[in-house]
C-alpha cells in the first residue's frame, strides 16, 4: 500500500481534510493529479499548511486549471484537453496520497472519467463519505463502480456529523471497515490534523499488514 487514492462519493466532502490526516499519519508525499480553481490556494497548499512531519514532500500537479468546475469543463476553458497519458505517477520511494478532483465518476475529459485513470494505474480506494440525504446511495455507487472494474476498496472514513443508522447500512452492505471519522471542527488545525493522524495511524496500519 505504497500508493493509495483518496476519492470522495461527491465534491465537498471533505477529501483534502482527509488527505491531510493520511499523509501526516504515514508521513506520506501528497499529490493532487489535476486541480480545478483556486490556483493561488491550491488542495496541494492547504494540505501542505496543515501537516508538520518533515518527511512529506509535495509532487505538481499534471494540471493545474483555473476555473472551480468539473476538469472536463474546466479545461475547455483554458484551451487545453486532459490527456490521461500525461498524467504520470511521480517518482518516489516514499508512500503517497493521491487526491481525485471530485468523485470517482467525474469526467477529465469527453471521453473518460477519473476512474478510468484509477483503473489503469491499478490503484487502491480509500473512500470518504459524509452523511446527508442521498449519502447511502451515492456512497454504495462508488463502491460498486470500483469493484466492477476491480479496484480494490481500502475502507471507508466518514466525515462530519455521524448518523449510526447511515453508516452502520453502508458498513453492512460494502462489507468494508470504517478506517475512521473525522468531526464537524469548527477550525482545521496543524494540531487537529496531527491529533487525527494519531487516532487513524492503528487503523491505517491495519490496511498494510
């Protein structure tokens, strides 16, 4: 588990609070393969604002553009067609946390979706969910798409306000371990972060034994 792809069931549901926590508890490099909006305050900058461990080391992203759409959109705007041919693992001995732009099912291009690019590199899932209304459907969907295109699942983190009875049926019907849950904070902190990286470090480690 050397590589491991950070997707979420939808946008905002907060991938990059979870990615944080994973490379600061593994200590891992972090890299966010395509970025749409906020080029001045990029995923990869708030995730390298948020850890402490001297070890991670941050990989460019194979795009970078500037509108906060779908990428498919996002690059027709800027001119440009996401080739995934051209977007290639970076070199490094260390782990790394590899950050989706949206869901599993969002499009790079006219023609292919993230999961298409997931497939090809052969990479882990490790999933994050949020509760609200629809959350159970789209969450079984996501997992459902990885597993017709066998793609390995690591588990499931679920973010903010808990809801047993959503989760307990998620856990049920993937048959996956919930890897851990992070709470509405009222502040993303370097010391929050580092305090949630301790308590997923056990779990963490359970998916590499």
């Amino acid at each position: 588990m050397n590589k491991l792809v950070i997707a979420g069931i939808g946008t905002e549901i907060g991938k990059t609070v979870v990615s944080a926590i994973v490379v600061e508890a593994l200590q891992a490099d972090y890299w966010k393969p395509v970025q749409s909006g906020a080029p001045t305050d990029s995923d990869t900058e708030i995730v390298r604002g948020l850890i402490t461990n001297t070890r991670s080391r941050f990989h460019p992203e194979a795009y970078s553009l500037r509108e906060p759409l779908s990428p498919h959109a996002a690059a027709d705007l800027d001119g440009v067609t996401i080739d995934l041919e051209q977007i290639q693992l970076p070199q490094t001995a260390n782990h790394l946390v590899i950050e989706l732009a949206g869901g599993l099912m969002v499009p790079l291009n006219h023609h292919e979706l993230s999961i298409d690019w997931v497939q090809r590199n052969s990479l882990p899932v490790l999933l994050v969910s949020r509760n609200y209304l629809g959350s159970i459907n789209h969450t079984l969907l996501s997992v459902e798409a990885c597993r017709t295109r066998n793609i390995p699942v690591l588990g499931i983190v679920f973010n903010g306000p808990s809801v047993p009875a959503t989760e307990a049926v998620i856990l049920s019907l993937t048959g996956l371990a919930c890897l851990g849950r992070v709470r509405e904070e009222a502040h993303i902190t370097q010391a929050v972060i580092g305090q949630y990286a301790k308590n997923f470090l056990d779990s963490l480690n359970s998916m590499r034994a």
